[in-house]
C-alpha cells in the first residue's frame, strides 16, 4: 500500500483537460487526459487566469513531474489553494 497522501479530486464531468508543461496558457500542451479522470494535486502554483467548468481561477494544479492543469477544471470544492504552493 503506498503511503502517498496525495489526495485525487475529478475532473469537470466531460472535459478532456490539456495538460502543460507549466502553469499557464503559454506553455505547451504535452497531452491531454480522457474525460472522467482524477488527478492528483501535488503542489499548486499561481499562473495565467482560465476561465473553466468551476469558475475563473489563476490557480495551477501540478499533477506529475512538469505536468500542469488549470484549477478552474478540477472540483477541489474551493476556489483557493488546498495544498502547497510549488517551491
């Protein structure tokens, strides 16, 4: 069993969400995730504000290692930050 605490939380019911490769719109989408999926919030970063499924966020949600999803896509069940900021 892994001792991993970091929580899932879904993504928006139909959205096939781009992953970056940073927090923002600027950077390259690297692949995009089939509907349904949970993500892992690893840490989260402030970067360009998106417009989405639960509202308009600057809030970046890092899911893998250079992997990025915008929080105005993810029900996190708040429009702040639920873990740590990125260092």
């Amino acid at each position: 069993m892994s001792t991993n605490s970091v929580k899932r939380y879904p993504v928006a019911p139909g959205v096939q969400l781009r992953v970056r490769s940073g927090p923002g719109t600027q950077y390259g989408v690297i692949k995009t995730l089939p509907t349904g999926v949970r993500v892992p919030v690893n840490c989260q970063s402030p970067g360009t504000w998106v417009t989405g499924t639960y509202g308009t966020s600057n809030i970046w949600d890092n899911i893998g290692n250079g992997e990025w999803v915008s929080d105005a896509y993810v029900m996190t069940g708040t429009d702040g930050y639920v873990t740590v900021r990125c260092g």
